[in-house]
C-alpha cells in the first residue's frame, strides 16, 4: 500500500467535505421531503435533527478516520484488532453503492436542464403543468436519462483519476462559494419581487399536530444523507486528515450544509405558491419549481444556465466522494490497483444505474411492490440504512471501543472537557435511544403494542 495522500490544509478537508456535503441532497431532496411531510414541521425537526444527531455523528466517524487513517472497511479492524465491527464500514459501502444508483440518474438531470435552459431559452413562457410535461416526458425518456448517466459517471471516474488533491480540493474551492452566492441572489431576488407570504408560511411556520414518527425518521434521514454521515465518507476524509480542531470543522460543515438547504428552501417555496405547483410533488419538485422561476426572471437564461450547472458541479463534488470512497475501499482492503478499482466502481456504478433509470421508465419488471427501484433505493438507504449505520457508529464509539482513548483522542483533536461531557452522553445514550426509537415504530413495534 503507498503513503496515504494528505489534503494540503485543513480548508481543504473543509472544502472537500462541504463538496461531499452540499449537493442534490440540500437543492433537490430537502425542498421535496421537507413539501411531503408538512413544511414547517419539517424544518424544526431537520434542525434539531442536525444539531443533536447529525453533528455528534460527523465528529465521530471524522475522529475514527483520523484515528485509524485508513478506508472504513479497514478502519475498525484496525482500531479493534478483530473484525467484529468491520460490518459498518461494508454496510456503509454498501449504502454509499445504493445511493449511487439513484444520485447518478438525477446529476444527469441537471445536465439535461442544462441544455434544457439554452434551447427553451430559460422555459420562457411555460405554464407549470408544461414544465411538469418536460420533466416527465424526459425522466421516462429511453435514450437521454441513459446518455447523461454515463457522462456523469464518466466525468466523475475521470476527476478521482485525476487524484484527490488535484481534483477534490481544487474544484471544490472555487465551485462551493459560487453556489452559495447564486442561491443568496435567487433567495433575495424572490423576496424582492414575489409575493412570498404563502410560501413562507408554509415553511418557516411549524404546526406541530404535523409532526409525526414519519416526519422524524425523514429528517433524521435526510439529515444523515445531506452530511453524507453513516456511508463511511467522513471516516475516508478523516483519514486524510492529520491536524485541526475536529469540532470546528465539523461545525463549519454542518452550517454550511444547512444553511444551503435552507436557502434552497426559501427560494422554492414561494415558486410553489406563487406557481401553483403541489409542495408534495416529490423528486420532481426542484425541476418544476426552478425552471417557473427562472421563466419569469430578468436575464433567466443566465441564471438557469448558471444554477443547473452549479448544482450539476455540486452533484460532482458529492459523487467524486461516493466513489472515491468505493475506491479507496477496493485499493485499502483489497489491494486493487486504484486505476482498476476506478473502472471496476464505474462498470458497477452503470449497471445498476440503468435499471433503475429502466424502473422510472415505467418498465414493470422493474417495480417491486409498486415502487420503483428509483423509489426503494431512497427508501432503504434514507430510512433503514443511514439510521442503522449511524447507530452502530454511536455503539461503537459510545461504548464498545476503549472510552480512555476515545477521551484522549477527542482532546488531542481539539475537542473541550465541557464539549466532551455534552458530546459523550449524546452519543452514548440519546442518539441511539432516539434511532432505536424510531426503528421500532419504523417496524410497527408500537402499532402492535396497542392493539
Ligand atoms: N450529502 C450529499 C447530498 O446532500 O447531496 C449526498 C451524499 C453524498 C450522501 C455522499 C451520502 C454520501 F456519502
């Protein structure tokens, strides 16, 4: 095995971890899942979510990976020396290939609204239920979808080829601010100039008779999901990581993470409202709701040029660190040369994406119990397998592995006494106690109590 690459400084884990971070998850997941499951209620779950799950998570599994400084699959091993809890590292490449196999499908959909923006020019003039037509017309196209799965398949195996250094770093350095400004013009360009009110009440006011154990065990999802928490990720970042204060950085990602999401929001809401377009539409929302946005606006063009390639260059940053994490598996674990783990990942990658772009072509071999492969792949990696994953992490951390040098570790990366007591009775108790919760109502364990 050769010398692990280091990133250059800690602005660059930073970055490459907000890359990781940021992506389809904050622009195109959270606005849907937040319209499925009541809005406001939604967004005061997702935030409590963030902040006593989802951060004490990310400090764990960034701390495992610089404790250990190798891929997931190894890393437990080598920190334990028996393979006892190698599981989560193979169960979050497992979930990391899973996501995969949808995340690809919708990068190439920015791509095509790319292209889309240009010959439409910015969807001038279109009725929401026109943009809806284009959306359905092209995801249940049977060449298109296809073409842009590859491209973005493609690009990605082709950066991680690259390097880390080279590709990660650099590209996320420049392409993350960028996005984050166009989301604050779009956020205050709707303020200025809509009628935001319906929108934002349905938003940013909680009507707590809507929180339910589903709206929770979405946020706790989606919450894992967009910090890419409980794949193994960050343990592969961590690894990379050898100084900086691990509760800094992994507050700055959390922020930042949020804060997108929220932005993308602000800017989608009201274009529901004021468009006419039903909050609960599912994965189509952003694609409808954008586009109405951009048909009404000043110099659209630029802008839907603009948003859709920055959110495609999001994706990228996200799917660089999906696969580079497959990657580094194949290289640490099985000694695969990096340049053949890269084209096997790739090959895989493809295969399962096209059947499940063949199951939103409406290919009935392709639904199982009525629900699209497309639809079981969200499910099971948002609602059984990041929970599952993030609660074998706390187990381990919390209780199974040395608690004096989990201590001294912490210390040594930066964390204070006083963080430590808070972080420590979260990770031991509340979380897993809330995830096991949630699991058993996800089982009917409750339903079945009552009865
Ligand atoms: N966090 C990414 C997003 O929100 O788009 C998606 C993701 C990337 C999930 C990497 C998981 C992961 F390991």
């Amino acid at each position: 095995m050769g010398k692990r690459s280091q990133f250059s400084s800690n602005f660059g884990v930073i970055a490459a971890a907000v890359g990781s971070a940021v992506g389809l998850g904050n622009i195109w997941k959270f606005p849907y899942v937040a319209g499925q499951n009541g809005g406001g209620a939604f967004l005061l779950v997702y935030l409590l979510c963030v902040l006593v799950m989802g951060l004490p998570a990310l400090i764990t599994e960034m701390s495992i990976g610089r404790m250990a400084q190798t891929s997931p699959v190894s890393a437990f091993k080598k920190l334990t020396g028996n393979n006892h809890w190698t599981f989560i590292g193979v169960m979050g490449v497992l979930s990391s290939f899973i996501v995969m196999s949808f995340y690809f499908i919708v990068a190439g959909w920015t791509l095509e609204y790319i292209c889309q923006s240009i010959s439409t020019l910015s969807f001038s003039g279109m009725t929401s239920d026109e943009l809806t037509e284009i959306f359905d017309e092209f995801s249940t196209n049977s060449f298109r979808p296809y073409i842009w799965l590859v491209v973005f398949i493609a690009v990605t195996g082709l950066v991680i080829y690259m390097g880390v250094q080279k590709g990660i770093e650099k590209g996320s350095k420049v392409m993350m601010p960028l996005l984050f400004a166009i989301m604050l013009y779009l956020m205050l360009h709707a303020f200025f100039t809509n009628d935001v009110s319906e929108g934002y009440e349905f938003y940013l006011k909680a009507d707590f008779s809507k929180i339910t154990p589903t709206v929770l065990i979405q946020a706790l999802g989606q919450a894992f999901f967009s910090l890419s928490i409980a794949l193994g990720i960050i343990i592969t970042y961590g690894s990379y990581v050898k100084e900086g204060n691990v509760v800094t950085t992994c507050l700055q990602i959390s922020i930042l993470d949020t804060l997108v999401a929220f932005m993308a929001g602000l800017v989608i809401f009201p274009a529901v409202f004021s468009y006419g377009i039903e909050p609960s539409a599912g994965p189509e929302l952003a694609f409808v709701a954008m586009p109405a946005v951009f048909s009404q606006m000043g110099g659209g063009i630029v802008f839907a040029i603009l948003f859709f390639l920055l959110l495609a260059l999001a994706a990228l940053t996200s799917t660089i660190s999906l696969y580079e994490a497959l990657v580094a598996m194949l290289n640490d674990t099985f000694g695969i040369k990096r340049g053949l783990a890269n084209l096997i990942v790739g090959l895989a990658v493809l295969t399962v994406g096209i059947i499940v772009c063949n199951s939103i072509n409406g290919h009935s071999i392709f639904l199982i119990c009525g629900k699209t492969c497309f639809d079981w792949c969200d499910l099971i990696t948002t609602n059984y397998l990041l929970p599952i994953g993030g609660l074998a992490l706390m187990i381990f951390f919390g209780w199974v592995y040395d608690q004096k040098k989990v201590h001294d570790a912490l210390m040594e990366f930066g964390m204070k006494e006083w963080f430590y007591k808070i972080y420590i009775v979260l990770v031991r108790f509340i979380i897993p106690i809330i995830i096991i919760l949630v699991m058993l109502n996800q089982f009917g364990i409750f339903e079945n109590l009552k009865n």
